[in-house]
C-alpha cells in the first residue's frame, strides 16, 4: 500500500486530477446555464432584468452556503460521497426546473437543488480535495482543477443555447439533468480514494505558521479574503452574467453573446493555468493582486468600446485577465492556514466570491433598470474590483514585511 509521500505528485494524483476536472466540467453547468437561458426565461414569465437575475442569485447563494457544508462533509467522509449525492440532486434541480410553472419554482430549483446541493460539491470541496495530492505543483494542480469550471463556462453555453433553440428553454433543463446523471455518477467513483494528509513543513512554498498568519490573528485573515472575494466577484459577474442580455440590448443577438461568454472563459481557462504556474513561483497574494489588476483594467475597457467587434476582443482579454483570481484564493489558504482546515477555510473563501457573483449579478441588473444602460453597471464593477485591488496590494505589503517561518504549514 502507498503511504502518503508516494502517491503526493504521483500518476496516481494526476489521473484523480482529470476525473476531478470532468466532474467539475460538467457539474458546473450549474454555473452558466441560466446566463443563456435568462432572457427566455424572463420573457415567458413576464419578468423585469433584476427579477430575471433572481433565479442566478439564488444559484450562488446556494451553491456558496453548499460548497462549505459540501467542504466539511468531504473532510469527514473523503470527497466521493458529496460529490455522488451532488450529482443525483443536479439532475433534479434541472428536471424540475424544466417543469416549473412559476418564477418561484425555477428558482427554488435552482437556489436549493442545483446550486446548494449539486454543483457546489464539484468546485470548492474538489480544489480543496486536490491540494491535499500536490505539493511541489500544488499551484498548478489548483489552477488546472479550477479550470474545470471555466471548461464548464466554454463547452456548456453554446450547447444550451443550441438545445433552447431546437427544444425550447423547459426541455434543454431537462436534458441538461440527464447528462449530468448518466456521466457524473461513474466519474465520482474515481475518487473513492480518501485524500493524503501530509505535513508541508519545509516546504518552499510556505510563508507562515496558521498561529498568526501575516501577524494577523486568523480570523482577520479570513474576514479579509472574504471581502476580497466578494468585491472581486461583484466586479467579475458583470460581463459574464450579463454579456448575453447586453448583446441581445446592442442588437447584436442573444447568439453573438453566448459566443463571448464562451469565448471569454475559454480564454479564462488558459489563465488559470498559467495564473497556477506564476502562483508556484510568486505566491498566491501576488497571483491575486496581478488578476486583480488586468480584471480593472478590462472592465474599464468594456466602458468606451461596444462595438461587435470591440466586445468579442474585450471578453477575450477579460477571460485571459481575471481566470487566474479565484484559484488564487485556494492557493493562499494552503500557504497562510493549517491543511487539517484546508476544506473548511477554501470553502468559505469561494463562498464569499459566489456570494459577490451572485450579488454582482443582482446589483447588475438593477442598475440596468435604474439607468437603462449596462454602461453604469460597468462602472459599478470597476468600483468594487479597487475595493478587491486595495485588500490584495495591503496584504502583500504585509507579506513582504513578515520573515519567512522556519517550520511553515503550507
């Protein structure tokens, strides 16, 4: 039998990586499903922009409030068994959401059983379940896990809105619950294998002791990385909740959009991995402070520029700017925190950035309606990615000014 050293970095870890970035492709349909059927969606049932938007937010709250739970469940019984009870509840959610006969039944469809209790079992607790099998490119095996989702964001948009066009939006959702079952049940079985607890004292990576991490008392840090997250994620959520509905507005159709959202996270998926290669060489707060930058940096562009032409070039350089954000996050809890509270602390951290997508998603909507205009929404996103710049540039600064731990936990 393997002992834990043998199988860190191992083929063994590779080949639980791939099943976890499968699961995670597909499970986070849960993610963007309703970003293409929005508009459908709003029209059938008669609602406003910010009401539409209802349905998304429920989603990620749900789907923040799961991945702790989901996080804690898999540190006491091994990630195989969220993952397969996440699975059986996603179809449901989408079946049910494909026969619902009221905004409310869509949406507690999608807050409760596709977002709570199945696709956050197939993010967070598989970041956090995957740092436990690397340690000499734990940044890289992070980045690759986390991209998942964004294979998630490339491959599922045009499908859906392909299967809205030829079925309509109610038999799309209920196909989408088929796939996920008949696919997702045989790929959680791979990772029956409970993850590796091992010490990283001593590794190169590791920049403090969890006892004051940053000279911070615990606590604080985590309080921190969750503003951090929330206001990241507000900023993020607007092109790619909105960008559809924002197209459809410009007259270049809902088509043109679903293009660009998937355009931009296929361009977020080649961040991500190169964001975990940087992080295994400047750290996670300096990964985080270089997205947060080149994300306000492409906001600002998506201001001036609406063209059709302007906004296919400008989802692409979003995707290739913020990809590596929230991954980033996984990586600093595993270099300032204990592993033993690596599920708990990576869930509640990306609990904070679904919560900013799911408010950002929101706030978005309503000031269309205020001001008929995405232009403004932009510029509230803008606002919130300098509230995310200014606790990353704070920290590292902190960083830089703390001495290196002799017998680091990473």
């Amino acid at each position: 039998m393997q002992t834990p050293t043998t199988v860190v970095d191992s083929p063994v870890a590779w080949r639980r990586l791939a099943a976890a970035v499968a699961l995670s492709t597909l499970g986070g349909v849960g993610m963007w499903s309703f970003v293409v059927a929005l508009p459908p969606v709003a029209a059938e049932f008669g609602l406003s922009r910010s009401a539409a938007s209802t349905p998304f937010a429920a989603l990620m709250i749900g789907f923040a409030a799961g991945g702790v739970l989901m996080g804690r469940w898999a540190d006491r019984a091994g990630v195989m068994t969220p993952v397969l009870a996440a699975t059986v509840a996603l179809a449901a959610g989408y079946v049910a959401s494909g026969l619902a006969t009221s905004p409310l039944q869509f949406t507690l469809a999608h807050g409760v059983l596709i977002g709570f209790a199945g696709a956050s079992a197939t993010f967070g607790p598989l970041l956090a379940d995957t740092s436990h099998w690397f340690l000499r490119r734990r940044g890289l095996a992070v980045a690759i896990a986390a991209s998942g989702n964004y294979f998630a964001g490339t491959l599922w948009p045009p499908v859906v809105q392909a299967l809205i066009d030829h079925v309509g939006w109610r038999h799309a959702h209920i196909a989408i619950g088929v796939i996920c079952l008949a696919t997702m049940l045989p790929l959680a079985l791979a990772l029956r294998r409970r993850a590796p607890l091992h010490d990283d004292a001593g590794n190169a990576g590791a920049r403090a002791t969890p006892a004051r991490p940053l000279g911070l008392h615990p606590t604080a840090l985590q309080v921190l990385l969750i503003v951090a997250g929330v206001a990241c994620c507000v900023a993020m959520s607007m092109p790619q909740v909105h960008i559809v509905a924002y197209c459809a507005d410009l007259g270049y159709g809902a088509a043109r959009g679903a293009e660009m959202l998937s355009l931009m996270l296929g361009f977020g998926i080649a961040s991500r991995l190169a964001s975990g290669w940087i992080a295994d060489r400047i750290g996670g707060l300096a990964t985080l402070l270089l997205g947060s930058a080149l994300q306000g940096l492409a906001l600002l562009l998506y201001v001036p520029f609406d063209g059709l032409a302007s906004l296919y070039v400008i989802s692409a350089l979003f995707g290739l700017f913020q990809g590596g954000i929230v991954p980033s996050y996984a990586i600093i809890v595993r270099e300032y925190f204990a592993p033993q509270e690596a599920g708990a602390r990576v869930g509640m951290v990306l609990m904070a950035t679904l919560a900013g997508m799911a408010l950002g998603g929101w706030l978005s909507g309503a000031v269309f309606d205020l001001t008929g205009s995405y232009r403004a929404a932009f510029i509230n996103g803008i606002g919130w990615n300098l509230l995310n710049l200014s606790i990353a540039g704070w920290l590292l600064v902190r960083a830089r000014s703390q001495p290196r731990a002799g017998a680091a936990i990473a």
